[in-house]
C-alpha cells in the first residue's frame, strides 16, 4: 500500500465516525426493523478501525527513501553518463 491509500483511509475514517456518531447520538428515530442507532455504532467503530489501518500505513510508508548514484564513464566517443536509482522499503510486486 502507498501513502496515498494511507490518507484515503485516514479520511475514509473520518468520514465513517462523523457520520456513525450522527446516526448513533444525534437522530431522534424510532423504527421498526432497522435499528439507526445500532448502525451507527457500526459506522463509528468501521471507522475507527480505517482511522487506526490508514495510520499505520501512513507510519509504515514514511520509512521508504530512495538513492540516485550518478557516474560518468569516459568512452570512445566522449562520457556516458549513467544514472542508478535505489528504492528500499519498497514492495517487490512492484
């Protein structure tokens, strides 16, 4: 996962508590066979669980870095220049 799924979760996760702590604590409902509070306390900690994965992703993915070596080699012709990139912390499905 990238840095970006990171921040989607993390928004995803607000988004899940806001909306589950209205339905939970702010709606004045009764109804028959749907229980509005109840699906509210299930949005809240939906999104309480995004909020602490979206987190963690976020932590995980701040370890990566990348190096650049550049050289240049004397050929037949002039100098090649050659440029080597290193990416650690980096999944290998990439």
């Amino acid at each position: 996962m990238s840095r970006g799924t990171g921040s989607g979760l993390v928004g995803l996760g607000f988004v899940l508590v806001i909306v589950g702590a209205i339905m939970r604590f702010a709606v004045r409902v009764q109804t028959q066979g749907f229980n509005i509070h109840e699906a509210g306390v299930i949005l809240f900690v939906a999104g309480i669980a995004a909020l602490i994965v979206g987190v963690a992703v976020l932590a995980v993915g701040s370890y990566r870095h990348s190096t650049v070596q550049k050289s240049i080699r004397q050929t037949a012709n002039g100098q090649e220049w050659t440029e080597d990139r290193i990416d650690s912390g980096t999944p290998s499905s990439l």
